[in-house]
C-alpha cells in the first residue's frame, strides 16, 4: 500500500508539518519537512506562553505545509492521508493543528487521522539511518514525560516505569533556571556542562535502588537550588558549570541504569531513545557505552527530529495506518486531548 501522509504537529512550541510516503513493506519514507520554532518568541518570559503559542502556530501552519509541499514536489490533491497530534499538549495550540488538519481532510475530501504525540517520537527512530526493529525497550524522555515502555509493534506498549513527579527533560529546564540559564534549558545547560566538573556536587539520584522502573526528578531540582542559593551574588563561572555538570550526570546516570534494568526485567537486547532529552550528548555516550558492554544495540532519532516535529506525526500515522492497527477516519468532528496516557491508545488486534 502506497500512502502520502501530510503531518502536523502543534503540541507545544514548534510548529512543524511533513510529508511521508509508505512502501509496501518497507519503512515510511521522509519525503520534507519544515519547522518553525517558538523559541525566541518565549524567551523572553522563560518558558512557553500557551497564548502566544496558537497565535503562532496558526500563522505559520500554512505556509510551513506550502513549503513541504513544494520541496516534496507535491500537490495538494496527492495527499491521501492528514495527521494531525491530537494530545498531549497544550489544548489551544493542539486545536490549531487539529483544525486545520481537519479543514485540509474535509477540503480534499481525504481522511484524517489523530495522533498521540509520544507514539510519534516512540517511532521516529523508524526514519534514521539505522532503524530499529520490534520488540525493544523505549526510552521516552521530553519536557513533559518520562518513561520506560515495551514496544512489541506498532500500537503494543506496555509501560514499565514513569516518573512520579518531574520529567527528564523538566529537571533539565527547571535546573537550567535556577542556574540562571535561558529557555529551553536542557541544551543550555549541557552547553555549560561542557566546562563543569560532573563530580564537584554530589547531588542525590532519586529512585536509583528503588527496585523498580519509576523515576523521580523534584529531589534533584530542590537539591541544585539549595547549591544554587549558596552562590547567590558570587556568580562564578567555573561553580555554575561545575553544578550544570553534575546535575547532568546525575540525570544521565538514572536514567542509563534504570534503562539498563528494564531491558534485563524484559530480556530484550535492544533500546530505543526518544524524546528531546534523546538529544543530549552525555545521555548517547553513556548509553551506548552501558549497552556496548551489555551486548544491546540502542537506536536514536536523526537528532533534528529528537524535538518535536511534523516528521514523526507523519510516520506515527502512516505506521498506524501500514499496520492495520487503526483506519484514518472522516469523522471531521474532531477533539483533542491535552492529557493521554499512551496505553488508551487504541490497540493493535
Ligand atoms: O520532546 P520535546 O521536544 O518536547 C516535549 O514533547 O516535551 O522535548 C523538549 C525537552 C526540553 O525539556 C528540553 O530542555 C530538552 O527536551 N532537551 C534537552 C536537549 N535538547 C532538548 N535536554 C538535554 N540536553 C539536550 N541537548
Ligand atoms: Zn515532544
């Protein structure tokens, strides 16, 4: 079955769109993508404006998917399929993309199809280099979720641990404030890191012993403010990297070893990383170390498509679809869900 899939994603603060094509058998192919991020516009408030960001989302939707469109050399009428992420996310910023997905369907007379955007970056590493194959262990670590999942195909997630409080990615942002770091603050942090001692702080790794797949982040953020209150108007450089440094070893060290755990509780040789925090440096050394020696093979997203964007929208649906697992509808009525646990997710027969 030959599809082309238009996808949108809207969730948070990047607008992107992308076109996709399924081969009969193979792994959907990336034919464009664009992105607009969001990121200058919420700096200056520290973090996302939800406001602010479907005011932009809506101005940038269209053009983006003119410009797929036109990379792709496409036309409107070739598309059989729009994807649209119907949650998690930010409601007023999800329903932009909806929206128009769903204005787009109802124009073209095509069926949409509403997807859960932690499937989409579950499943991007199915549009590396390197693919992975199922089953495997999932590590999903974004701004808003942290979690370890058996993925046995498409649809088929079991969840094995989350995190009880904060996520990866948040610890990132929140530390990265208190550090006194812009938004978004993961890589700004990582960026300063890069000069830190990782050992200088001995900061606390939540969970680490807890005996099972769960997380905990708060403790770590409470933990860097009181270290950060200490150097309160005596801001030296080399204590801030110092602190950024070991509070990203201190992440990083968790989550390989609770990553590690889950794939020796499975039995399963292989791990997949998604989500932004998939892009952090440290993060791929210490994985691909641990798992080198544990004899696992790990699989990332290309790392322009560890954040967010239409690309693993596109895919998500397009393997949704491939697989039978669940039929793009023309139910235009549409509805989004800011929050959505990925096991409601409709499941494959
Ligand atoms: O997946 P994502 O783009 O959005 C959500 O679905 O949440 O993830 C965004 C998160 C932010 O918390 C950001 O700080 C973090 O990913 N992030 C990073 C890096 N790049 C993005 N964290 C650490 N190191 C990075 N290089
Ligand atoms: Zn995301």
């Amino acid at each position: 079955m030959s599809l082309l899939v238009l996808g949108i994603e809207s969730s948070c603060d990047e607008t992107g769109v992308a076109l996709v094509r399924t081969r009969d058998g193979g792994v959907p192919e990336l034919l464009a993508h664009a992105l607009h991020s969001q990121v200058a516009m919420h700096a200056d408030y520290g973090g996302v404006v939800p406001e602010l960001a479907s005011r932009d989302h809506i101005r940038r939707v269209i053009p983006l998917a003119n410009q797929v469109l036109t990379q792709a050399e496409q036309a409107l009428p070739a598309i059989d399929v729009v994807a649209y992420t119907r949650g998690p996310g930010l409601a007023g910023a999800l329903l932009v993309g909806a929206g128009v997905a769903c204005a787009l369907g109802a124009a073209l007379g095509k069926p949409v199809l509403g997807v859960h955007h932690l499937e989409g970056h579950l499943l991007s590493p199915f549009l590396s280099a390197d693919p992975p194959e199922f089953p495997f262990v999932a590590l999903l670590v974004s701004g808003g979720h942290t979690q370890l999942m058996r993925v046995d195909g498409v649809g088929r997630y079991e969840l094995l641990g989350e995190t009880i409080d904060d996520a990866a990615g948040e610890a990132f942002d929140k530390s990265a404030k208190l550090l006194g770091l812009g938004y978004p603050g993961g890589p700004a942090l990582a960026r300063l890191a890069d000069f830190g001692d990782d050992t200088a702080y001995k900061l606390p790794r939540p969970l680490l012993h807890s005996g099972n797949l769960d997380f905990s982040f708060a403790g770590l953020k409470t933990a860097v403010l009181t270290q950060a209150r200490k150097f309160e108007g005596v801001p030296c450089e080399q204590t801030r990297a110092d602190l950024a440094a070991s509070t990203q070893a201190a992440i990083v060290e968790v989550l390989v070893k609770k990553s590690l755990a889950a794939l020796k509780q499975t039995g399963l040789k292989r791990l997949v990383v998604a989500g932004g925090v998939g892009a952090n440096a440290r993060l791929r050394e210490a994985l691909n170390a641990a798992c080198a020696k544990s004899g696992v093979r790990v699989h990332y997203p290309e790392l322009h498509l560890c954040t967010d964007n239409g690309a693993m929208i596109a895919l998500a649906a397009a393997m949704r679809v491939q697989a039978g697992v669940e039929a793009p509808n023309t139910d235009y009525a549409f509805d989004v869900k800011p929050r959505w646990p990925l096991d409601m997710l409709p499941l494959a027969a």
